[in-house]
C-alpha cells in the first residue's frame, strides 16, 4: 500500500517532537514530507512560543526534514490565520499532500476546529497523541532521553521562576497539580532541543525574561492574562 504523503504542523515544543517521534516509528502508512511552523512575520520568532527562528532552522536541519514557514503579521488576526493557512493547505495538496499531523492532546475544541478547516481544504488530520494520558505520555518522552526546556509559562497558573526550566522529573514535581503535566491548557510552551529524532542537540542559552500582557474579548467584557517568555540565545 502506497503511504500518504503528511505534513507535521510543528511548534518546536515537546508535543509536536512526540508525535513526529510516534509517526516516524509507528506509522507504516504516513510519509512525514514536511514540517510547517507558523512564525511572525515581523519578530521572526514561533508564534506563541516566542523562539526565535535560528533555532527553529536548526531544529528542522536537525531532524532532516524539509521546513516551510507559515508568516503571520504580528498582530495576527483569526481571519489572517485562516486565510494564510488554507493558503499553506493548497500549497501542501499542489505537492501531493493530504495528510495534517498535529500534536494535540485532549482539546475538543481546538480539535474540532483544526478538523473543519482541513474538511475546507479537502485535506485528513492525523492526531498521533490523542486522548493519551498527559503524565503518561510526558513519563514516555522522559524515557526516551527527550529533552526540553519552557520558552513561555502563562503568569496566571505558573511563576517567573517555571519560564527557562528543563522539564524533567524535578520540574514535573514542583508543577502545581492543577497544571496538566504536558501543558495542555497553555499553562506553558516548550523548546525541544535533544531526543531520538536529533542528529545532534541544539545549543542555545538562556537570555532575558520578558512578561507581555495580552487583552482578549469574552462576549461580555475584556480581560487581560500575561505570559512570562525567555529569549532562548542560538550558540
């Protein structure tokens, strides 16, 4: 049987390094062609995780497979995103794709709307950790020798001192436990720089922490929340 050709959506973080690792080992039927990481078209950084794109070419130059960049403005909208991502998805079915792979765990929502642009684009999701539980699964990428440090915490369910912190046993014990192991509900985002599928590790240090407030709308007020970020310095 012919594979299908897949894209794996790639954060950098220690999901998205999990689910190529399970795909590239236990999927006979999926050929991973490419990574895509959104990045902001104006910091150069990965959405959301704020590392800096150095880091996420070597991370891709690493592992050996080929990566597209998805930019977005800085002050990227729902509608921006969307259009630029049905955008990437035809790109991606030009070149024989049909198949999105992403890292997700337990988000229903988010799931659910990731699965209706693909039906837009005529494209399948592929979701190697679903349902998988987290202390499970963050257990299983400790035992094999991946490695990870947080980029980005959120200030409201983690304090300053999280940001910058190899996630390891220590740090899964110092962790509230009313933080999801993996993160899962955006209590924090990772950089994975070592594990099974690096040729070698990437190197980088620890730079300037940085708290950035952001506003968002709820149908009946406006709330702000803060994420606490460190510049992760290419060596």
């Amino acid at each position: 049987m012919e594979k299908a050709k897949a894209a794996l959506f790639w954060s950098g973080g220690k999901d998205a390094s999990f689910a190529l690792y399970k795909v590239l080992k236990e999927s006979f039927l999926i050929e991973v062609s490419c990574l895509v990481t959104t990045v902001n078209a104006e910091f150069r950084r990965i959405s959301m995780h704020g590392v800096r794109e150095e880091l996420l070419d070597q991370q891709a130059q690493s592992i050996g497979i080929p990566l597209k960049k998805m930019y977005v403005p800085a002050n990227c909208t729902n509608d921006d995103y969307e259009r630029e991502l049905l955008a990437v998805f035809e790109a991606l079915k030009e070149e024989g794709i049909t198949t999105i792979i992403y890292g997700d765990i337990f988000l229903e929502d988010l799931k659910r709307y990731r699965e209706q642009l693909l039906d837009k684009a005529g494209m399948k999701g592929c979701f190697p950790l679903w349902k998988k539980d987290t202390k499970v699964l963050v257990d299983d990428f400790l035992a094999n020798e991946f490695r990870s440090v947080t980029c980005c915490i959120k200030s409201e369910l983690l304090s300053k001192e999280f940001v910058g912190k190899e996630i390891d046993s220590e740090f899964l014990k110092a962790i509230p436990s009313t933080v999801d192991p993996c993160g899962e509900n955006g209590e924090f985002h990772s950089f994975c720089f070592d594990g099974p599928i690096f040729t070698k590790p990437i190197n980088f240090s620890l730079g300037e922490t940085v708290y950035k407030p952001y506003n968002f709308k709820t149908e009946s007020e406006e709330l702000q929340q803060g994420f606490w970020f460190v510049d992760l310095l290419p060596q």
